[in-house]
C-alpha cells in the first residue's frame, strides 16, 4: 500500500500532537513531535545553565550539541514514542511551562536548527511518517504529499495548554499560559530562520470551534483523498 509523509504545522497548542497521534494509530504510521526535539535541547541548555531568567550563552550551548543524543523509543503503555536525551527518558521535564518559557530562544538558533532538521529528515525517510512542528511543510519535508496548517485563536489554545498543565500537577496560571502562548506565537513567526508560515500547499484548518473527533474525521478524510490520488 502507498504510504505518504504527511506534515502538520501550526501555533503552539493547537493540538498538532493530539490529532497526529491518533492518526498515526489509525493509519499504522509513524509519529515524530519534532517540537519534543527543540525542547529537549532546551531543557539540556537549562540543566548545564546556558540558558536562564538573566542570560543565555549561545556559544557554550552550541559548542555543546555534538554532546546531545536524542531518542524516540515507543512507550507501548502510553501508545506513542517518548524522547530520550543521552539515555535518560526525559519526556516529563520537557513538557513544564519552564521549558515552554526558554523553547522559542532556542529555536532560533540555526546551529540547533539545522543539526535537529537532520535528524527529522533522517526519521523521515521511509514514508509512512507524521511530523509536527514549525517548519515541516516548508523546510524538513518540503514533497510531503499532505501539507496541514493548524490554527486557533490564542485563548481556546491557552486554556487547552493550561488544563493539560494542570491535570499533569504543575501550579500554573492561565495568564501565564496565555503570555507564553502568545510569545511564542511571535518569536516562531519573526525568527530570521525558518520561521512559522503557511506552506503555499499547505491546507489551513482553524480548529477553535471543533472538537478533537470533528478535527481527526477531516483530516482523516483528506488523508484518505491524497493516498487514493497517490496510488
Ligand atoms: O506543543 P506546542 O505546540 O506548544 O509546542 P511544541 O511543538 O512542543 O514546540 C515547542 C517550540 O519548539 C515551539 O514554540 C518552537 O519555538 C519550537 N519548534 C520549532 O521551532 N520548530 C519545530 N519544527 C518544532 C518546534
């Protein structure tokens, strides 16, 4: 059977991760969180403090990626791949509103950029792949055969983050969320490097007025629509 590489983009918290979990499930694909990627380095830049509230040494951390081995190994409990930095299963410390506070700075070095975006090529190569991200569409697989570009307005997008913050047990506040959300939502689209756009192929879905089924039945559609166009 055909398979394909399918690439979603969007803002942060517009259920990428969610949607593309269930239908690599659904679709016996691979899934790869490349954002769990720029994350892990961010957390690597706090624990060894090139990055915090008063500085961030770009220098050291970039003289430091070639020290930074990152891993997905499926986690068949929870049913999708968890990151793996040096070894250690990192993807609880990843996923804290501390992290989110430091990601988009890291992100717009392209030193990271360009050693991540081999490694997504790399997980990338067999087909049958979905990546979410930034910068899939229009720089880690610019063929993908379905482009999808997900947005929603940024409160529905903070109080989603901000509930799954706090059923994780992290003392958050909505507005801290919200500040985070929003930017984020600047840094990625103004970065010089590849910055958050909308791929010319790419189909938008505004998904602040849907529900997770309603979103995964339309994509799962237009999944549908390009394999049987492909083969
Ligand atoms: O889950 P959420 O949508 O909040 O973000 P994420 O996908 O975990 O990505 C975290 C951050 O990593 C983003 O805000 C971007 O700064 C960066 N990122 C990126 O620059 N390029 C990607 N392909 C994925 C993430």
């Amino acid at each position: 059977m055909t398979k394909i590489t399918i690439a979603i983009d969007g803002f942060s918290s517009t259920g990428k991760s969610t949607v593309a979990k269930r239908l690599a499930k659904h679709l016996g694909y691979t899934y790869v969180d490349s954002g769990a990627m720029y994350r892990a380095v961010t957390w690597y830049a706090m624990k060894h403090n090139f990055i915090n509230k008063e500085r961030f040494d770009i220098d050291s951390l970039v003289s430091h990626l070639d020290d930074i081995h990152l891993n997905f190994v499926f986690n068949k409990e929870v049913g999708f791949a968890e990151v793996y930095l040096n070894d250690e299963n990192i993807e609880k410390q990843i996923r804290t509103l501390e992290v989110s506070n430091f990601v988009s700075k890291v992100a717009e070095i392209s030193e990271v950029r360009s050693q991540l975006v081999k490694q997504q090529q790399k997980l990338g190569k067999g087909k049958g792949v979905i990546m979410d991200g930034r910068d899939i569409g229009t720089v880690v697989f610019p063929d993908a055969e379905l482009k999808l570009f997900l947005t929603a307005n940024a409160e529905n997008r903070a109080k989603r983050r901000f509930d799954e913050l706090i059923k994780r047990g992290e003392k958050v506040l909505y507005d801290d969320v919200l500040k985070n959300v929003q930017e984020r939502d600047y840094i990625d689209s103004h970065r010089t490097d590849s910055p958050l756009v909308k791929a010319k192929d790419a189909i938008e879905i505004d998904n602040s007025d849907m529900t997770k089924d309603e979103q995964f039945q339309i994509i799962l559609d237009l999944v549908n629509k390009t394999l049987k166009e492909k083969s």
